[in-house]
C-alpha cells in the first residue's frame, strides 16, 4: 500500500445482498484498501435476513482490506433503509429482520393509513405515505402475527443502526434513515408518540436520533473487528442518502440509481409531502431532504427475465409490440404490492431480445414516471441525469434512460457510491468539513456525459396504457387470482 496523504477512514454499505468496506485516504478520496462478503435472503413469501451474518459479512470484508482497516481513524455505516431488526435484552436477534422489499405488511400498510387521518395527514405529519416497504407496517405486521416476538423485543433498530450499535454499545441513528421508518416526523424531526402508541411501539426501545457532523460514538473493546479501540464512528444513514453524500450532490441534480431495487432522488432544500405516496419525503444525512422514489424491481428482475429467456443480459433487440411489466416481487412504485409479472403484445414475430428490452422499459418506465415528481421547482432541467448503482455500467440500461428520459445522462467512474458516501462522512468527523463537501472535493461524480437522444414517447404512452388497462388484475391479492 502505497503512503496516504491524510487519515484513513472506512466506508461501509451492508446492502440486501452484500456486506463492502472501502478504506479510503481521507485528503484525496483514493480508495487504498476494499472488502467484499455475501448475504443470504429468504425465498419465499417473505424477504428475511440473520442481522448476525451482516456482521460476520462486516468482518469478512474488513479483512480483506488487511492493515489498512486496522490504521483507520473514523468509520461510519451505510445500509439498506427500511428493514425492521429487533433485539432481545442481550441485544440478539428476536427473529431475522424483515427487509425493505417483504412486501406482507401490505394490509397494514393500508390500515394504518386509513386510522390516521389518511394519505394526505400521513404524507403532512412524517413525509411520507408508508407502503408496506416502511418499517412501521412491519412492526404491524409482527404484532399482529407474531405477538409472542414483538412481546420478547427489548430494541428496535434498522440495519446500519444494528451495525454501528456493536462497534460502539450505543443505540444511534441519523435523520436520514428515521424518516425511513414512519414513526418519524418530519416537521418537528423526532419520534411521532402518537404512531408509535397506535402501533404499541415503546419509543424508548428506539435508538437515538444523532445529529449530521456528531459523533455516534467510539470503537469498544471486544468487538472482534481490525479496528483499534476509540476509533471515531459516524452516525452513519440509510443506503440512499449515502449515496447522495457519495456523490456530493447539490439541491436540484437528479439521480437515478440501478440496483436490486430502483431509485430516483434529488436533493431539496423544502420538505417533500406528496401525498399520492410516489414519493418518498426522506430526509437526508445533512439537513436538507432527499424526495425518492423507489421500485422494487430493477436489475435482479431484469436479469431473472434474462435468465428466462436464455440469454445475456446486453442481447436486447429492438421492438414496439410487446409490453413487459416485470413486477417479479410486487411492487411500490406504482403500489401495487401484490402485483406479478405482466407480458402484453406477444406476436409469431416477437423475438427474445425484444422481450428483454421490454423488461428494460417496464422498469425504467416507472422510474421516470416518478422523476418530475421527485425534482422541485429549483431543479434545473438541463442538468444531466446522473446514473449510478450496478446498473449503471450496462449499456442496455445506459441506452434505455436516454432513450426513454430524453435527457443527457452522466456516468459517475466512482465506483461503490454508498460506501465512499459513508467514508465521507467519517472524513468529515477528522475534518470538520461537510460530507458533500468532502465528496465534492474528491470529485467522485466525475464521469463521461452521453448526449441527449430523442425522447421514445410512443413507447412510455404504450407502457402507460398497459398499466393502466391492468390495473384491476394488478391489484388483486394473489389468493383471490
């Protein structure tokens, strides 16, 4: 390892799939150092995880960065957002955590809109409609079902949260992940007593809600980690609003984010309330807010229809026949939880590289149906569309957004923006400086700009129709098809 200019610090992302750390020079950004371990995911009915197996990830991929890991002076978590993780008196598990994409809280989902005033009090009071993604439907959803495991919870945390509170013994959160959860309020930024007591939720049992730039805590002793005791530890945030510090975004640049869930955001300086429930009112890691719209299906059922097909996932063809819903898991946005996989438009002549494009469209399709929602009236409209996630690098998906937004598109070369968001946030406790800032001055939004294209409005319209026409069948629960 080549000599660092400044302090080292590590950048985590526990993701649905994976646990990665990067050790990161603090004063030019260079990742010196990088780790990798995989997750498992439950199959079936519900999305379920060991939160124990995202700590054993933690020290796999803390490994692999060898020496470097163990020189760091702060850390600091990113992770999935959403996810329900509740702990026993000894801090274990109750149960594996139910994830942002377990989509079986959807009837509570409903029922909590409907007794508390309705979308528009919801959206108003926390900034968000919650869908069955946010973590207040699941503890609905475990009190309800489970009522002997909501009884034996002693904490409840998301997963950064559940990360970050074993490498300091503290309970913490940020904003941006507690806007997350609906049971936080957006207007007054704390804890909504009133949520928590129709859900039977103790507030006392919730972690506390650590300001931007404050120090979570510190590295304890025994955690078993390559990290020396009182290494600095960051409040850490939800996996979106890192990625937001990664690329050190300004109010108003749109970003579309590709991954085993879809995502648009932009920062904002006013607090989101939409109160049709497509977007998100997330704050973010700052102080300001992160409007967001989320898909449940991007690139995991875009390469399961890939998969089905035979094929790899670049042979797209073109075609204007077919429609291709590919609401594999359900889906959020549209909110449609119980919804399946819809083909439309199958001719003799309709190829299996039309098919996989259409599956392309379908999910970038309700993507950008939610992008002029998320961008305020401040958004400049010639800014390109900055595309990030493991998607971003295929240029099927490159092609589709640009064909399909009409705008120009930039590609970031940063590579893991979660975790470089989150080691940003751990140089901004060595340094003082604003973690945007600190990713600004790393340049990690650099990256080439593909020209604008016309915008392909027959195919977005024929999507529209599609879905529309389908809607009914969409909706039903899967037991009464």
């Amino acid at each position: 390892m080549s000599a660092a200019e400044g302090p080292l610090v590590v950048g985590v992302d526990t993701s649905t799939q994976s646990t990665k750390a990067l050790v990161v020079d603090a004063a030019t950004g260079r990742v010196v150092a990088s780790g990798q371990a995989p997750h498992t995911v439950s199959s079936g009915a519900g999305r379920e995880s060991d939160p124990r197996q995202w700590w054993d990830a933690l020290g796999e991929a803390l490994n692999q960065c060898g020496e470097a890991a163990h020189e760091a002076a702060a850390v600091s978590i990113g992770g999935q957002q959403h996810g329900l993780v509740t702990l026993d008196a000894q801090g274990e598990p109750v149960r594996p955590a139910l994830l942002w994409n377990d989509v079986r809280s959807a009837p509570q989902a409903r029922r909590l809109i409907d007794e508390l005033g309705g979308a528009k009090a919801w959206a108003e009071r926390t900034g968000s409609v919650p869908s069955a993604s946010f973590t207040v439907t699941k503890w609905a959803w475990l009190t309800e079902h489970e009522p002997d495991a909501a009884r034996a919870v002693k904490a409840v945390r998301l997963p950064h949260d559940y990360l970050t509170e074993r490498l300091t013994g503290e309970g913490t959160t940020d904003r941006g992940d507690a806007s997350g959860t609906g049971w936080w309020a957006s207007g007054t930024e704390a804890y909504d007593e009133g949520i928590l007591a129709r859900v039977g939720l103790d507030p006392a049992l919730l972690p506390r809600v650590v300001r931007p730039g404050e120090v979570a805590g510190t590295v304890r002793d025994g955690h078993g980690l390559p990290f020396s005791k009182g290494t600095l530890v960051a409040a850490g945030t939800g996996d979106n609003a890192a990625a937001a510090l990664g690329l050190g975004l300004r109010p108003g640049v749109p970003v579309m984010s590709l991954g085993t869930s879809g995502t648009v955001y932009a920062v904002s300086r006013h607090r989101p309330a939409d109160p049709t429930g497509t977007v998100a009112g997330f704050a973010d890691a700052r102080g300001d807010w992160l409007p967001l719209a989320c898909t449940l299906n991007c690139t995991l059922a875009v390469d399961r229809v890939a998969s089905l097909l035979g094929l790899d996932r670049e042979a797209v063809e073109p075609g204007t026949g077919a429609t291709l819903l590919p609401f594999l898991d359900g889906e959020r946005t549209p909110n449609l939880p119980h919804s399946s996989g819809l083909l439309y438009g199958l001719r003799h002549d309709t190829t299996a590289g039309q098919l996989l494009q259409a599956a392309y469209d379908g999910a970038v399709h309700s993507l950008l149906g939610a992008l002029d929602l998320v961008l305020d009236a401040d958004a400049d409209p010639s800014a390109p569309l900055l595309l990030i996630g493991g998607g971003a690098r295929g240029a099927a998906w490159q092609q589709t957004v640009r064909r399909l937004s009409g705008r120009p598109v930039q590609i970031p070369e940063a590579r893991e923006l979660v975790a470089l968001g989150a080691a940003a946030q751990a140089a901004g406790l060595l340094t003082g400086e604003d973690a945007a800032a600190v990713a600004r001055r790393w340049n990690t939004a650099a990256g080439p700009v593909l020209d604008a294209v016309e915008r392909d409005q027959a195919t977005l319209d024929r999507i529209t129709g599609v879905l529309s026409d389908a809607a009914p069948l969409l909706e039903q629960e899967a037991s009464a098809r």
